[in-house]
C-alpha cells in the first residue's frame, strides 16, 4: 500500500493531526529526532475517478489546515504519494537541516494570497490595434493601481509581500504575523479596488511562498 | 465572507466554506514541499507531483476531467504529458 504524505513540523512543536485523513485514511506520524511528518496509507483507487481526486483534496487540505491552526507546518505538495513511510523518513533525514531552518524562519507566520482579476474584456475587435493597445495599456494600469493600493494599505501589518503576474491574473503573496491576521483582514476589507477589478484575498496559508530554496536543489 | 462592492473579498478564516473548490486545489497542487525524485507531470500548467506512475496515469485522466466539466469548464485541456523525472 502506497502513502500520501501531508506535512511537516518541528517535533518540538508537539502539534497534534487530526485522526483521519484522505478517504477517512488514519493519519500517521513518521518522526525523526527534529522533524514529525504526517502520512497516511493510501488505495491507488482513492485517486481514480473524478469525485474522488477532488475529495481527496479536499481532505487533504483540511487535514494540513487542522495541523496549521496549531502551528507552523510545511505541507507536501498534493498529491505526494510514496512507496512507504520508509521513503518519507529518508527525505526527512537526508533535508533535515533546510527544514529545520525553513520552519524556524516561517514560525508565526502566515501567508495570504490576494488574486487580481479583471472583470472588464479587451475587445475582440477594436476599430484599430493602436486602440486595443491602449486599452490593454489602460487595463493593465488600473490592475497595478489596485496592487499598489492594497500593498500599500497593507504594508503597516505585513512582514514581506511578493508579486507576480501571469497571464490570467496577478497574484500578491503576503506575508504575515499570526497576531496580526485579524488586523490584515480588516485594513483588507476598507482597499478602494478600481471599477473592473476584482481582488480575492485567501488565507491564511502556511507560508509556502516565502521559503529559502534548498541549496541542494538548485 | 467579508466584502463591500468596491472592496476586497476576504475569503477564508472561520468561515472557510466561502473559499471555492478551485482554489483549495489551485492552492493544494501548486504550493508545498516537491519531494526531490518524484515524478513531474503537468496538467493545465499545474504541476502535479507522484511517485507511483501507475497513479499518476489514473489521476491525471480524472483530475483533468473534473477540472473540465465541473470545476472550471474553461480550462483548455492538454494532453497529460510526463515532463521528465528530477
């Protein structure tokens, strides 16, 4: 039977999983002298069909999230699925310094994602290119409005932030103290967001998008 | 869910249910720790990250028809295609 790995804390953080997991699965501790990870053993079939994989997602995401409202966890990525917990411990040992610095870094800490939209559609037809880039010119700018004015207003309570844009919306990481979250929501909640712009504002996340690469890695 | 008309939507804290189903697995496929060794196979521009390949060839046929049909019916739907073990 294969495993589908959750998480990782510190063991000295003694954080507690929640029972069950993907699929009712029993929720696991794998342990080494720093580090705890959770897994559970996994049917492949838990994965095949289109309900399932949502669900099983779904599972995992509060399984991970139970653990983060204890404390600081790093989650695997969805879906990790090894051999045995064997393979989980060998991880553990052979990245155990980078997690142990990783988690120390990000203790208290959480992440917000804010999602940009643009609600309004470039016209499919423009009476000329030199209008459709103008207003794809415009767009754009009242995107970065919206971006500056929720950076802005949330800087006071934010420990760092990140940008990044891809074709379908831009996306700005937020960093966090835990003690500071309901205050984020708030300052969040008062952001003027220009007419034809949507901003989605999730979290809080383990801080995922502010860790320090593995050196090993690169 | 806290929102005005011109605001932010914050999504999430106690209220977690108004946080959709497409972007709890947007955010569970997209972020965490990549085991070093597994198997990379992107689906939708996501990657998604197994070790077992007899899982993999399941999943990403499932986890491509739901996002087809019923999470995001949008999403052009590319061929799942190995990019390669690390």
């Amino acid at each position: 039977m294969s495993v589908l790995a959750y998480c990782v804390s510190l063991v000295s953080d003694n954080l507690k999983a929640p029972a069950n997991g993907v699929s009712g699965a029993r929720v696991q501790l794998a342990e080494n002298t720093m580090l705890r990870a959770w897994y559970s053993e996994v049917e492949t079939d838990s994965f095949s069909g289109t309900e399932h994989v949502a669900k099983a997602a779904l599972d995992f995401h509060r399984c991970v999230s139970a653990v983060f409202n204890e404390g600081t966890v790093l989650p695997f990525r969805f879906p990790t699925i090894l051999d045995s917990v064997d393979d989980i411990l060998v991880h553990l040992d052979e990245k155990g310094v980078w997690y142990y610095e990783v988690l120390q870094q990000i203790e208290g800490l959480a992440q917000f994602e804010a999602r940009i939209l643009t609600k309004a559609k470039l016209p499919v037809e423009a009476e000329s290119g030199k209008q459709y880039l103008e207003l794809r010119k415009q767009l754009h700018k009242r995107v970065a409005n919206a971006v500056e004015s929720l950076v802005t207003t949330l800087e006071p309570v934010l420990d760092d932030h990140d940008i990044r844009e891809s074709q379908k919306a831009t996306r700005v990481y937020l960093l966090v103290e835990r003690s500071k979250v309901a205050s984020l929501r708030a300052k969040a909640a008062k952001v003027t967001v220009p007419d034809g712009i949507e901003i989605r504002l999730t979290g809080p996340w383990p801080p995922t998008e502010f860790l320090t690469n593995d050196e090993d890695e690169e | 869910m806290s929102s005005s008309d011109t605001g932010v939507m914050v999504l999430g804290g106690e209220n977690s249910d108004d946080i959709s189903l497409l972007e709890i697995l947007d955010r569970v496929v997209s972020s965490g720790v990549v085991i070093h060794g597994s198997l990379v196979i992107s689906l939708a521009g996501v990657d998604l990250i197994y070790l077992g390949l007899n899982v993999v060839l399941t999943a990403v046929e499932t986890a491509q028809q739901s996002m087809k049909t019923h999470i995001h019916p949008t999403l052009p739907a590319p061929a799942a295609r190995p990019r390669g073990k690390r």
